[in-house]
C-alpha cells in the first residue's frame, strides 16, 4: 500500500501536475490522521473494555462480601442478646438475694452464666477497604462505602469497650471457678451462682454493660441499614452494566 501511493506521488512530481500533487499530498495526511484517529479509538474502546470487564469483577467480589457482612453483622445481635440475657440474670440474682424467679439456669439454651470471654468484630468488606475504595469507580458506591466505614468503626469500638468490660470483671471468674462453672452445666446450681457472683464489682458493672450493648445494637443496626444499601447499590451496578 505504502508502495502504492509512492508511485502516484511520483508519477504527479514528473509529470509537473502540483496542483494535483499538493491536493494529493493534503488528501494522504488526512488519510494518515484518519488512520490514527481510528487506532486510537479502537485502543480506547480496548481500554473501556477491560475497565468495564475488572470493575464487574470488583463489584460481584465486593456483593458476596457485603452479604456476608451482613450474615455477621446479624449474628452479633444475637450474642448481643444472650450477653443481655446473662446480665438480666445476674441482676435478678442481686434484687431478689440470691434467688431467682427464672425457670432455667440454661441462658438462651447454652448453659452460659458468664458473658463470652470476647465478641469480636470483623467485616470482610473492611478488609480490602482502601484499595476498594480506589479501585472502584462509581461515585455512588463510594459514597456508601464511606458511610460503611464509619459505622463500622464505631460499632467495632463499642465491642472493643465490652470485651475491655469482661476483661477486667468476667475473666478473673473464670478461671477461679473454673470447676465451679463447669459443675453448673450439669446441676443447674444457684448455690453455685451466688457462689460466683458474690462480687459487688460484678454486679456494679452489670447496668454499664446492659447501656454499652443497648449502644451496640444501635450501632450494629446502623451498619446493617447502610450493608443494606450497599448490596442494593452493587446489584443494580451489575444489572446496569
């Protein structure tokens, strides 16, 4: 091809036609930039394409690791629940001395008389947050994701505060009535509970928790609404696209 129009240009240059050969020279250098215009559109949509193609791929990691938040997220309600649960308990053991009026000292079926030795909170979205959050490119969902980690920070920082709280009053116990303790899920022993809980420290510090996990269930529902929001957000980008 390239031979080809060597030839036409110089048959214009010996035969003296500059006209033609001037016009000819302006239509190759139009052909030329339409040449590279078209190359570079073609490179462009190549780009597009693989951008498109890697931001599915985040996006569809990004939906199967919200869902799973809010698989955790649902399951620390209930712990919180059975950690209220025992406080209620321990508090009703305080009121009436050392009597209750409940008819299982099985907490929520699990035998528990002692608040879980820590309550531990994770997100698998938290985990890849930042390069997530550069690699994405939906304004959109950036916004959501700023919102989810704030609401994460704060809930993970009232679990924190809990597990500090049954650090300081709950572990001791159970290691000094570790015997005790396992005894209990057998004979269901109030004997054995007023043993254990014979602290005032213990009892002092049950109306603390109960107002940390009334936060932590504010908090934890705070996240779960903006989870909520996140997949929604995610599958309507997948849809759309």
């Amino acid at each position: 091809m390239i031979k080809f129009f060597r030839t036409i240009r110089q048959n214009l240059i010996d035969t003296g036609a500059t006209g033609r050969y001037l016009k000819y020279s302006i239509g190759e250098i139009v052909l030329v930039v339409i040449g590279i215009l078209i190359a570079l559109q073609i490179n462009n949509w190549n780009e597009n394409r693989k951008i498109n193609i890697e931001q599915k791929l985040l996006v569809t990691q990004m939906l199967e690791d919200a869902k799973s938040d809010s698989i955790f997220f649902s399951g620390r309600l209930v712990g919180i629940a059975m950690v209220d649960t025992i406080l209620t308990y321990i508090d009703e053991l305080n009121q009436n001395n050392g009597e209750t009026t409940l008819n299982s000292l099985s907490i929520n079926g699990t035998g528990r008389v002692l608040p879980f030795s820590s309550m531990q909170f994770i997100s698998s979205i938290m985990n890849d947050y930042t390069e997530t959050f550069n690699k994405i490119n939906s304004p959109e969902i950036k916004k959501i994701l700023r919102s989810y980690n704030s609401k994460f920070i704060y809930a993970k920082g009232n679990f924190e505060n809990l597990n500090n709280i049954i650090a300081s009053n709950f572990e001791p116990l159970r290691f000094a009535y570790h015997k005790e303790l396992r005894e209990n899920r057998k004979t269901k022993s109030i004997e054995i509970l007023n043993k254990i809980y014979k602290y005032d420290r213990v009892f002092a510090c049950v109306d603390k928790m109960k107002l940390t996990l009334s936060v932590m269930t504010g908090r934890v529902h705070e996240i779960l609404e903006v989870n909520n929001q996140l997949i929604q957000s995610l599958q309507s980008y997948l849809e759309e696209h």
